[in-house]
C-alpha cells in the first residue's frame, strides 16, 4: 500500500510542476516589458505634448503678428484721418458762429463752400426763383447725407451718396468737396484706383479748391498703396513744395520720412 501511494506521488509531481506559478525571473520578465511599454506611451505622450507646445507657440506668433498688423492699420487710420475731427470742428464753429447771409437761410452750417459766400452775397443779384432754393436745399441735404455716413463710418453709403450728388449736382458750389470726400470714402475701402480718379478729378478741375493740398495728399497715400513708389514720393513732395505751411505738408513730410529719411529731404 505504501508503495503504490508513493508511486502515486512521483507520478503527480510532474504535473504539480507544470501546474506551479510563474517563476520570479519570467515575472520579472513580464514586468519589465509592461514597464518599457508604459516607458513608450510616456515618451509618445511627451512628443505629443512637445508638438501641442509647438504648434501653440506657432499660434501665438501668428496672433501676434496679426496683432501688430491690426495695430499698424490703426496707426495708419489715425493718421489718415487724424485731421478730419478737427477741420469738421472748425467747419462748425465757423457755421455757428458766422450767420448766413440775409439773401438766404441754406447755406451749409457743418461744411466749408468754397466762393459761396461771395456768390449770395453779391449786391446785384437778382432773388433766386423758389425752384432754385428748393434745389440748393436738396443739394445740400443730399451732401450732408453723404457726409454724416462718411462721419459714421458706412464708407460705402458715403461714397454712394458722394457719388449721385456730384450725378444731380455737377455745377453746385459743394462739388468739389463731393470729390474730395468721394476719394476718402474710397481709400477708406482700399479701393485706391477709383480713389485715384476721385483726387486727381478734383485737382484737374478744381485747381484753386480748399482741398487741393488734401487731395494731392491723399493721391500720394493711394498711390503709395498701390506701390507706385516713386509716383507717390513725387506727389507727396509736390505738396511739400505747393503747400508748405498746410498740415498736408506736414503730413506729407512725416510720410516721406518714414519711407526713408534722405526721400524726405
């Protein structure tokens, strides 16, 4: 009995062992490889945080450049319109301060009209009939219109609006500041080429206009704009040189400065 009990036993062992756990060095075996598996996700983990790091600081350039452009076409707006508060202020302290004449009530009390106070005031004119009044009152409140969108700045409202009342208006006293503010409207929209027609209408046909320096001016901006560099360094000193104690002037001499400070000598 003993005897088969024992044989019994060494029978068994062998399968005993093959059923036993794994041995220490085939689990540290184990270990090791989910350990250099987990070593792996970190390290892919880390090179994906690396290009997140990357791309965001890419981002950020961009944002900042974008910034800085956004910034410069601020400067650039100021600058090009800096002096449009003020000569609409003067404009209307001049209108409030300075009664029309007595011969009409329809001049304009917001904007300048080159000779329109020598034309109503001439001592030898004759009544103006109700048809003319009624038509210089729409002309005016047509320009106004136009204006105040320019003020607000709807520019494509102004420049409509600019552009049928110099249509209705071609001879009305207010038409050469129509062509001026017609350019504006259109620089404004960095449609340069029409706002080069628009300036250059006014110098070729209006030569002696009040706006004659703002319009040489802002030619040179337009054509600067559309890299006509040296076209627009020559406009910009014939302002200079035509009108040397306007603001266009100094306008224009800080704008030749900043292409180059020997271009504006």
């Amino acid at each position: 009995m003993a005897g088969a009990l024992a044989s019994a036993m060494l029978f068994m062992a062998p399968a005993h062992a093959q059923s036993s756990p794994m041995s220490l060095a085939d689990r540290v075996a184990r270990l090791e490889q989910q350990q250099q598996g987990q070593d792996q996700n970190k390290v892919n983990q880390l090179n994906q945080l690396q290009q997140m790091q990357s791309m965001m600081q890419q981002m950020q350039g961009q944002i900042e450049e974008l910034q800085h452009q956004v910034q410069l076409l601020q400067d650039q707006t100021k600058t090009q319109y800096g002096d449009l508060d003020s000569r609409v202020g003067r404009i209307e302290k001049q209108g409030s301060a300075s009664p029309a004449p007595a011969t009409t009530s329809l001049a304009p009390a917001n904007v300048s009209v080159p000779g329109n106070a020598a034309s109503v005031a001439q001592p030898a004119a004759p009544a103006a009939p109700a048809e003319s009044a009624a038509e210089k009152a729409a002309a005016l409140n047509a320009y106004n219109t136009a204006f105040k969108s320019l003020r607000a700045g709807d520019y494509v409202a102004s420049s409509r609006g600019f552009r049928e009342f110099i249509q209705k208006y071609p001879n009305d006293t207010l038409t050469p500041n129509a062509f001026y503010w017609l350019g504006e409207s259109y620089y404004a929209t960095t449609n340069y080429q029409v706002a080069v027609e628009a300036f250059k209408h006014l110098l070729s046909q209006y030569p002696q206009s009040e706006k004659a320096a703002d319009a040489t001016l802002k030619l040179g901006y337009s054509q600067l704009e559309m890299k006509q560099t040296e076209e627009g360094v020559a406009t910009l000193k014939s302002v200079v040189s035509k009108y040397p104690n306007s603001n266009a002037a100094k306008l224009a001499q800080e704008r030749l400065h900043r292409l180059s400070p020997q271009t504006a000598r």
